[in-house]
C-alpha cells in the first residue's frame, strides 16, 4: 500500500515527550502519523468512507519505516470531529482499542482546529461541509502551542453562524465549507475575510502536532473518556428518537 503525496505540516517548539501516534479521518482521506524523536511522519490516503480499511494498514507502515513496533508507542492522539459520522466513530474506536490494548494514554484534537493549523494563519475561520445546507464551524488564533479557540465550535446554516465581532482583525477562510458556502459566508464577513483556502483540511499530522501540548500538560483521557464530537445527532439516531 503506497501513500498519497502531501507535505507535513509544521510542529510547534519542543519539547517532545515521546513516540506518539496521531489518526484522523475526513470526508475524503485517511491518514496517520508518528512522532519520533521531535520528527513527525505521515501517511494519508484518500479515498472517501476507507477508514476501516487503511486507518491501522497506515499507521503500521510507518511503524516499519521507524523499525518501532505498536508497543513503542507512548500516546496517541486522535481527530474527535466534528466531522463525518462514520469517519469520527472509526478513528475515536481505533484510538481506543489501541489505548487500551497498549495501556497508554489518549489525546483527543478538534478536526477544526486541526484545520486551521495546516493554513499556518494567524486567525481562521473554519468551515467543513456538514450537508443539510449546514456547516461545522470554528474560529481560531495561532498561539506558540498549537490553536486556541475563539468562542464555541457550531454546526449551523451559514446565515446562523456566531461571526467574528468588530475590531476582531483579519480572518483567513479555511476548510470544505467555503467552497459550498463561501459566497454566503463571505458576504456575512464582510472586510474581515482576508482570504479563502478551502482545499485545506486537518489530517493526522496536525493532529499530533496540536497534541503536544495537552501531552506535555498531562490532559490527556483513558480509552474509557474517549468520544466523537458530532454537534448534533446522526439521521440513524434522528429516525430512531
């Protein structure tokens, strides 16, 4: 199995803990990604609903290249969504059994502000397609450690987003969602967008970048603690209540 091309996205300053491993799954791409003596290694692979069949082949490819097995790792760091259904549930149960199984702890990461680190902006505006005219949406300021979020992360109607205030500054566009609703989001945001880049999305390198602190900090969960993040409940749970 061979990886799609993708640059590696930047970590923050040291130091680095230990051997961590990231997972994360979008809408269309797997990926996983090892942290190793302060060098981080991707592999990603696209492909839309594959998360079963790629999400442990991949991380275990990199394993080899490092010639470390499954019990070097020392946490691992996993995407919580918001995002897609299937997606969030695979990689949230794939970092538990793997937590589990290997007795080390996990480290959960927002799929939004996953995104906003690999745009390397000072503000973003995150916006991933959530279907049913809707959006999940984020906003976030770079800090020396990874994203910190700017009010609460939404699933929404663009018209119904929570907007940067005035004097807030300039805000990059990031994500899916400003290529199904940028023209309405950037009309609500008027002078304050900056920008756009909506091929951008978070995948495991971010992801493990934006771990590194909670790890240093010891906020970390046991497999037990660990979720998704939805925003809101599935059609199959919708239909169901």
């Amino acid at each position: 199995m061979g990886q799609d091309a993708r640059a590696v996205t930047v970590l923050p300053a040291g130091p680095f803990p230990g051997t961590l491993a990231a997972l994360a799954g979008t809408a269309d791409a797997t990926s996983a990604a090892i942290l190793h003596r302060g060098r981080l290694h991707l592999r990603h692979r696209s492909g839309r609903a594959q998360h079963v069949r790629h999400l442990l082949p991949l991380l275990d490819e990199l394993l080899a290249d490092l010639a470390l097995a499954r019990t070097d790792l020392e946490a691992v760091a996993f995407a919580r969504g918001p995002g897609p259904f299937t997606a969030g549930r695979i990689v949230v149960a794939t970092a538990q059994g793997l937590g589990l199984g290997l007795g080390v702890p996990l480290i959960p990461v927002s799929s939004l502000a996953a995104s906003a680190w690999v745009a390397e902006c000072h503000q973003c505006a995150v916006a991933l397609e959530a279907g049913r005219g809707e959006v999940y949406w984020g906003r976030f300021r770079r800090t020396s450690e990874g994203m910190e979020g700017v009010g609460e992360e939404q699933v929404a109607a663009p018209e119904a987003l929570a907007l940067p205030g005035a004097g807030s500054g300039s805000w990059w566009g990031v994500g899916s969602g400003w290529s199904v609703a940028g023209e309405m989001l950037a009309a609500r945001m008027g002078p304050a967008l900056a920008g756009t880049s909506p091929e951008i999305s978070g995948e495991a390198d971010a992801v493990a970048a934006l771990a590194l602190a909670s790890w240093r900090d010891g906020a970390t969960l046991t497999s037990s603690q660990a979720v998704p993040t939805y925003l809101r409940a599935s059609y199959a749970e919708e239909s169901a209540g």
